[in-house]
C-alpha cells in the first residue's frame, strides 16, 4: 500500500512543478511565484 502512496506523491509533485514553473512565467515571478492567485 505504501507504493501507492509513493507513486501518487511523486505524481503530485511532477504535475505541480511544472504548474508552479508556468505560474512564474505568466505572473513575471511576483511574489517569488507562491502565492497561486
């Protein structure tokens, strides 16, 4: 069961590095591209 768990968190954080990337290219880095407003 602990693989799922594994896995899903490896696929969480895959899909969100690439959002958060995105997010600091359209927002030009403001506020250091945290805040996902």
């Amino acid at each position: 069961m602990k693989r799922i768990s594994l896995t899903l968190t490896a696929f969480i954080l895959a899909a969100a590095l690439p959002a958060e990337s995105l997010a600091l290219g359209l927002g030009g880095g403001r506020s250091g591209g945290r805040s996902s407003s």
